[in-house]
C-alpha cells in the first residue's frame, strides 16, 4: 500500500479502513535522536553559536549549530557537554527532517528504509563538525513523526468533522484551527505525557498537490523508550503499530463502526456514568468545560474501556 493512499472509492470509511489496514505504510516526517559524542572538531570551535554553561555549579555546557543540507532543509545539531567529574557526559541531539533530504521540492513523508537512509547519508556532514564512535542504529531516538497522506476528493471538510469527533473526550481538549472562508482546516491534540495527535489539510498548508488530509502522530521519548528506543528499532512494523494505536479513536469514527445504546446492556452504575459521561459532552459542546475530579477521570476511562467508547453521542 503506498505511503499516499488514494482510496478506490473515497468515502470516510474506506479511509478509515485503509488505515487500519495490516498493509498501512507509514511515513517518517522528523526524527530526533540523541547520542554519545567523544569532542568537537578543533576546526569547528568558533562556529558553534548558543554557548552557555548551564545546570548546577555551571557542570553542563550546551551548544548547538545549524548545518545546512540543501536548499529546503537543515540539521539542527546541539551538544551538552559534562565539564566536571560526574556530570552527565558528551551528548548530542540531532534533528532532522528525512522527507526533505530524500525529496527536498517535495511534500511527502518518506518510509522508513528511506528515513534511516537519509540519516546515514548526512553522517559526513557531522564529521565536520563532531566525533563520535556510535552507528546510527543504536542512536537514541528522542522524537519520532508518524504521517499518512489520503487523498480525498470532494470530502475534506467531512474527514476533518470526523476526526474531531472521534478525538473527543471528556479527559482531553481537542484544538480546532479554521481558515478565513471559515473550513476547518486542523484538528490536533496536544499532550503532556503521551504523544501528540495532528488531522490537518495538507494540500492547504503545502499550497500545493491534489486535495488530501495529513494524519500525523509525534512519539516523544516517554512513549519511545518503551517502544522503539533506538533508531535502529524503527521498521514498517513498529512504525504501523505505533501510528494505528495512537489513531485508533479516529480510524474507528471514520470506520463508522459504532453501537447503539440497546447493544450495551449497561447496570445501574453504568447508566450513572454514561448520563455523566452525556452531561459533559453537552457542557462543552456549549461554551463550558467542566473538569471532571481525578476519581471521575478514573470511573470514566475505565468505562470507556470496557465498552470500547469515545463519544457517548455516538451512540444516538
């Protein structure tokens, strides 16, 4: 299945389908990675900008500098340096954008036999600049970006409303960003601990292409330590797993696969929480967010769990 799916018949569940799909392939679009370094070039000493002792007794020194690639794209290379006994050590965090290293005219993600072979190739460019004895697949990765482009004619307005729906929930704030003719053009969710959701108009914010929707997912290191801690954990499996697990709510609402409230079969503490669980849906529909208490949070995403729910007015 190609990294820009084109739907045979494009309707919001086929989308939904296709991305749910075992054959998915998704798509890098920014890698950071962090890893040991041995000391900086001696030629490079006076072109590092941002340098500043930092952390307690001043033991850390950080720097950083920007290495152009092409025309369209740069890395972005900061170091923190241990400078006594019993500091953290030498690290370097490196952040690149593969998509336009393989294709910098271009607008798409990449996969990720191409991802790893565009950090490989800037690997000279380093040695300008820094020495270091780790390969890249053992580098760590500290911030990964899933995407998926579908292409979808005449329906992006109606995939954009139905992401947003199935992102909904008491427990997170869904952001929605309109363009001046008032069409929703973004719909993200942002997060404190797990990762970062995007549903936006990517011919819109490219200026460019045919009419498709990026759905984009950011890993941060607490979800990829435990994930795919190195760069060379990163494959088209763990990178579809990832991607289809944090979408899931949003594949499933464009999936359309939704029950009734007859099909529960909900006790009495049920009905309790799902009238709740309504009462606050409508509450924020209108204008008023009411936080639930951390106990309220708990009975809720235990409930909606069970009965596998994300928007109690699905169900009507």
């Amino acid at each position: 299945m190609p990294l820009n799916l084109i739907p045979q018949h494009v309707s919001t569940s086929s989308i939904g389908d296709a991305l749910g799909s075992m054959d998915l392939l998704v798509g890098i679009d920014m890698v950071r990675c962090r890893f040991r370094f041995t000391a900086k070039v001696q030629q490079s000493l006076e072109d590092w900008y941002k340098v500043s002792a930092t952390g307690r007794d001043r033991a850390t020194l950080e720097s950083s500098v920007t290495i152009p690639v092409n025309d369209q794209c740069s890395l972005r290379l900061g170091l923190r340096e241990g400078l006594i006994e019993g500091s953290e050590g030498y690290y370097a965090l490196l952040d690149v954008n593969p998509s336009r290293i393989v294709d910098p005219s271009g607008t798409r993600a990449v996969g990720t036999g191409e991802a790893l072979g565009a950090v490989e190739e800037i690997c000279p460019l380093l040695e300008e600049w820094i020495v270091w004895d780790v390969q890249p697949e053992n580098w760590d990765l500290y911030r990964l970006d899933l995407a998926v482009d579908v292409e979808t004619p005449g329906i992006t307005q109606q995939v954009l409303a139905v992401a947003q729906r199935g992102l909904r929930s008491p427990r997170q704030k869904v952001n929605t960003y309109r363009g001046p003719s008032g069409d929703l053009e973004t719909v993200r969710v942002e997060r404190k601990t797990k990762p970062n959701l995007s549903i936006y108009d990517k011919a819109k914010q490219s200026h460019t292409g045919p009419p498709r929707v990026r759905f984009e997912v950011q890993l941060n290191r607490s979800y990829l330590r435990d994930n795919i801690p190195t760069l060379g954990d990163l494959t088209e499996r763990t990178a579809r797993i990832s991607f289809q697990h944090q979408m899931k709510p949003v594949i499933n609402a464009l999936k359309g696969d939704k029950r009734r409230l007859d099909d529960l079969e909900l006790d009495r503490a049920g009905m309790k929480t799902l009238r709740e669980l309504g009462g606050h849906e409508w509450l924020r529909d209108h204008g008023y967010h009411d936080t639930p208490t951390k106990s309220e949070q708990k009975r809720y995403r235990d409930f909606e769990n069970k009965y596998d729910i994300r928007w109690v007015g699905d169900l009507f």
